[in-house]
C-alpha cells in the first residue's frame, strides 16, 4: 500500500488526463506488476519452506550422517594405508631399497597433511573444501565451481540505489504526509542497499517508475517509457519463473515432496532415512573390519619382506662399525589422505565390488578395465562419449586399451564371460534410453567411486578415460589417435575443447548448450584423476578457471595465462586493451611475464589504472557480450 500510495502521489499530481494508448500501455504495465508481485511472494514463500524443511532433515538427521561419515573416514584410511603397505613391500621384494630422501620427504608431506585433516576436522570442514586451488592435483573442482558463480553486484546496486534516491527525495513531497510515506520508501531502499539485496530494489524502481515525475512529456514518450517498463517487468517475471522452476526441481523440493508422499502413505521419510544412515554406517563399519583383517596381512608381508632385506643390506656408522640398514626407519610411514567420497549410499555390495576392483587392478585388469569403461559409461548420463556411441566403438576403444592389459582377449570374448557385476542391458537416463554394457544395480556404482581412491584403480582409470577421446589427427606434430577433452574456460564463460595429448595443441574448440552429457560430462572425472589441470585467476572478484594438459601446466609463464585470457575473453568478445595493460598478480606481487605461475597460487588478473577501465568495468563489459551471444 505504501509503493501504491507513493506512486500515486509522485505519478499524478498535476498531469492532464491520458489518451487511450497510454492507458491500454498503463494498464498492461499495472498487469505485469500485478503478476511479477505474485510470483516473488510464491518464489519467497516456496524458498521458506523449503528451508525450514531442509532444517528440519538436517537437524534431525545430523547426526546420522556425521556417524556415517566418520565410518567412511575409517575406511579411506585404512584403504590408503594398505596400499602403502603393498607398495613398500613390492619395493623391498622387488630388491629396490627405498629412497632415503623421498621417504624423508613423504614422511615430512605425510605430517604436514595429517595436521591440515586434523584442523579440518576440528572446524567440521570436508578435506577439499578448504583448498579449492587444489582442483589440478587433488581433482575435487566444487569449490572453484562454486567460486566461479559468484559475480559482483556492487554496481547494479548503486546505480539503482541512487536511482531511487532521487526519486525519494524529500523536496518532492507537497505535504507532511507524502514526506512521511517518502522516508518509508527510503528507509526500505537504504535497507535493501545494506543488504546486498538487489531484486527488492529493482522492484521498488520498477513499482516506482523512474522518470515518471516531468508532467511535460507527451503522450508518445510516455508510452515509450512504459512499454520499456513493461519490458524490464518482463525480464524479472521470466527471472522469478526460471527461480521457481530450479527450486521445484532440486533436491529439497524432490525430498519435500517424497516426505509428503510417504506422510500420506503412513510413513515417516526422516525415520526412515534415520534407519537407511543407520544401516549403511553399519555396513561401513564392517566394511572397515574387514580392511582391517587385510591391513594386518599386509603389515605381516611387509614384516617378512623388511627381514630378508634387513641381511643383505648394511651401511657404515659414524664409527666405521657396520650395522644393519633399516629401510623403514629412513622415513615415516606416508599416510596418504584421501579425497572426500561424494555423498551416495554405499550398500554392503557395492562396498564388495570396490574392495574386487582394488584386486582387479593388479591380478585381472582387463575385468577391472572393463568395469571402468561401463562405469564411465554411465556417468556420461543419457548421450554416451562418441567413441562408444555404438558397437564398433567399444571394440575401438578395448583395443586401444589391450595392449595395457596383459592377456587380455578381443571384447567379444570378454563380454561372453562377464563378472557378476556386469551386464549387457538398457539403463533410461531422463528421456533418453541408452543399451550396451553396465554395471548391474545402480547402486554398484558408489562402489567403483570408493575403488577410484586406490592408484592402481586411479592409473587403469586415466587409460580408460584417455582412450574416450574422439580420434583426430595433429596437425602441429602429426600424431591421431583419442585427444583430451578440455574445459577450457569456466566461471564467466563455458568454452570446451579437444586437445593433442602429445603437444597440446588445441584441435576444436567450441560451447555447449544444455545440461551436459556425453565426454563433457566426465570432465570432473578427468579433473579428479589428474588428466587436466586447472589454473584459477580472479577477476573483480569472479574466479575464472583454465584448463589445460599437466605438462603445459608445468611450464605456464604469467604472459602464457594472459595469452589464454586474450584468446578465450578479449579477442571472441572484441575487447582492446592498450599493450601491457593486463599482468597477473599474487599476495607476494605481480609476475613478470617470463616468470612460470607457482602451484596453487592465488592469482587475480591486474589492469593499469591508466589503461581507461576497471576489473570491474572489464568484468561487465564482457558479461553483456557474453550473453549477447544467447540472445536471438
């Protein structure tokens, strides 16, 4: 009542009655508001309860998960230790003593890693999210995602607080009271400011009308200027709708309306869950044992491996006295730490299938490849990578891999004699149905997730990934075969890429529309296991990753991350800049251009103040010619 009230004083006063145009265009305006108001209150009101909802099931099942995630804690390290254990003890069998200074330096990463997972743990924080600059090593890339999502509206705000500011102005008044219903509206204004809250003030300017004040503008202005209120009302009410549609689809809303569902069914979906976490927390649990009866197997293999060494190597001490070389006492013990396993319900049997995948890997890596091929399958979602789209394309890609996998016979013969977990059938994946070899529950699939944390399961699963590549032919160094999907660019643009995986030249380079599938949608997988690397710089405060092959990561100069952000931003998007405008900087200054970019360095891309525009200025420039490109 008080925007109406308002409007009505700031709007009419004095103005001679309108033509019918203008009332029609009034009147549609009236309308659209009428409907952008109802949509914020069902959107306000949808997010409400779904927050209180998400409140409630965390609230009640905190707990539940807290104890689940400790078991899966146990796990990873007991599965990390183990493969140490295997590991050392092959070095010593093998008659290779361990290096004394690489055991001295894993020991002392070891004891630094353990000290950062113990004040992770003290502020309740998983093992990657206080380190989204890991992303190129440790191959976790929501943090960085999520950066990359936050954008600056410092300058939208303050345009339309100002705006606003003018229209509230006290000296508009023409009594006590319309001063009165102007400070209210100010006060809301400064408040929403305060706030950060940039759609109350696009409201309050729209409901408002900016400009509307000048009795003096004809008829064909004024319907002018509504109808591009009318527009601008448009755009925000397709924004609402676009909100309330994300919101009725995700993960609380699905979860809301399953509780709902079971409530009318007389069952208790949060009781229920609290069971589920229960259950599964018990299968971890025992899953831990049973590692733990294998990690005593292969504390007792080592022990027998260090004593056949111990009597055959000696080293001199101080004294010139000999004495007995003790391999593990060179250095400690490396306790690698695993990364956080993405939430899912591990059953007992998929927890079965990971500890005979860790197997496979080294005693039948054609079964252990195979399972990998039909796990990434899978996890390209409804549209398969090309390179297995069809039959032919999986007996293509197993022979690219056979010569890896000692023994291993043409695909016809593997699929004749399939393990248990796997299967020739038809899987739907939203509209689409998609057939061929997969694992044979969904379920199973947490299991192969929790194998990918052992190396030898990781190394079969880089090969594996490399060969889905689609097969082209360098033209810088002549080779063909399968090339690296990249993702090129992500933050404020999204711009994959195939690249040579021998020169890393770039072969294709182009954007995708849509939810992704396909080798697109395996790109965190590729991350993960270290096949790309990634380069995060902010700028204006928007962090803008760059993906590229490990080795050109290595030798990447300052002036190569600015050639890379010229090609990817200023050049498709017709951006000058003047010569040495842009340098990248780090809390310790801004490198030269010859000088290679250091491992997880936290870099912001630095314009020259004299160079006519701002981070912030070149960060909306380009944004609107961004999405330009989606406009018809």
């Amino acid at each position: 009542m008080g925007d109406s009230r308002a409007r009505s004083a700031l709007v009419h006063v004095g103005r001679p009655a309108p033509d019918p145009a203008t009332v029609a265009a009034e009147a549609r305006l009236r309308s659209t508001l009428e409907e952008v108001t109802a949509l914020d209150l069902e959107v306000e009101a949808l997010s409400a309860t779904l927050a209180d909802f998400a409140r409630v099931y965390e609230r009640a099942l905190g707990d539940a998960f807290q104890e689940l995630h400790a078991a899966e804690r146990l796990v990873r390290r007991i599965q990390a230790l183990e493969g140490r254990l295997a590991a050392l003890e092959g070095e010593l069998r093998a008659g290779a003593a361990p290096q004394a200074e690489a055991r001295r330096s894993a020991g002392r990463l070891s004891v630094a890693a353990a000290a950062a997972r113990a004040a992770r743990t003290r502020d309740g924080a998983t093992a990657e999210e206080d380190a989204p600059e890991r992303e190129g090593d440790s191959g976790d890339a929501d943090a960085d995602e999520a950066a990359a999502l936050l954008e600056p509206e410092a300058l939208a705000l303050k345009r339309l607080h100002r705006s606003l500011a003018r229209l509230l102005h006290p000296d508009l008044a023409q009594d006590d009271g319309a001063r009165e219903r102007l400070g209210e509206l100010m006060a809301r204004a400064n408040a929403a400011y305060e706030a950060g809250d940039l759609a109350t003030l696009e409201l309050m300017s729209e409901r408002l009308g900016a400009g509307e004040l000048d009795p003096d503008v004809s008829p064909e202005e004024r319907r002018a200027h509504l109808e591009r209120r009318t527009a601008a009302l448009e755009r925000i009410r397709a924004a609402l709708g676009r909100e309330r549609e994300r919101l009725l689809r995700c993960d609380t809303a699905r979860l809301l309306a399953e509780s709902r569902r079971r409530a009318q069914a007389g069952g208790d979906l949060i009781a229920e869950t609290h069971v589920d976490l229960a259950d599964e927390a018990r299968a971890a649990f025992a899953d831990a044992l049973v590692r733990l009866g294998r990690l005593g197997t292969a504390a007792r293999a080592l022990a027998r491996a260090r004593t056949a060494v111990m009597t055959k190597i000696e080293r001199r001490g101080p004294t010139g006295a000999r004495r007995a070389f003790d391999p593990l006492a060179e250095g400690g013990l490396v306790r690698m730490g695993a990364a956080r396993l993405e939430r899912q319900r591990a059953t007992p049997a998929a927890r079965d299938l990971a500890r005979k995948l860790e197997e496979a890997a080294q005693a039948a890596p054609a079964e252990a490849a195979l399972t990998l091929l039909a796990f990434f399958a899978e996890e390209a979602g409804g549209r398969p990578p090309d390179a297995i789209a069809r039959g032919e394309g999986w007996a293509g890609v197993w022979e690219r891999l056979r010569p890896a996998l000692p023994d291993a016979p043409e695909l016809a013969r593997v699929l004749a004699r399939l393990p248990r977990h796997l299967v020739l059938g038809a899987r739907a994946h939203g509209d689409e149905v998609v057939a061929g070899v997969q694992l044979a529950e969904a379920e199973l699939l947490a299991g192969v997730r929790i194998a990918l944390e052992r190396e030898q399961v990781a190394a079969l699963a880089r090969a594996v990934l490399a060969a889905l590549g689609p097969s082209e032919a360098c033209a810088e160094c002549g080779a063909s075969g399968p090339a690296q999907h990249l993702l090129r660019t992500r933050g404020l643009d999204e711009r994959h890429g195939v690249a040579c995986p021998g020169c890393g030249a770039i072969l294709r380079s182009y954007w995708r529309y849509g939810e992704l599938d396909g080798l697109e949608a395996l790109a965190p997988h590729a991350l993960r296991l270290g096949l790309v690397a990634e380069v995060t710089a902010q700028l204006a405060g928007t962090a803008i990753g760059f993906q590229m092959l490990p080795a050109e990561r290595e030798r990447l100069t300052a002036a190569g991350l600015l050639r890379r952000f010229a090609e990817l931003y200023l050049v498709p998007y017709d951006v000058s800049l003047p010569d040495e405008a842009l340098s990248v900087g780090t809390p310790r200054g801004v490198l030269s251009g010859k000088i290679p970019v250091p491992p997880r360095a936290k870099l912001r891309l630095v314009l020259d103040p004299a160079c006519g525009t701002s981070p912030e200025g070149l960060l909306d420039q380009l944004r609107h010619r961004i999405e330009r490109r989606f406009r018809p």
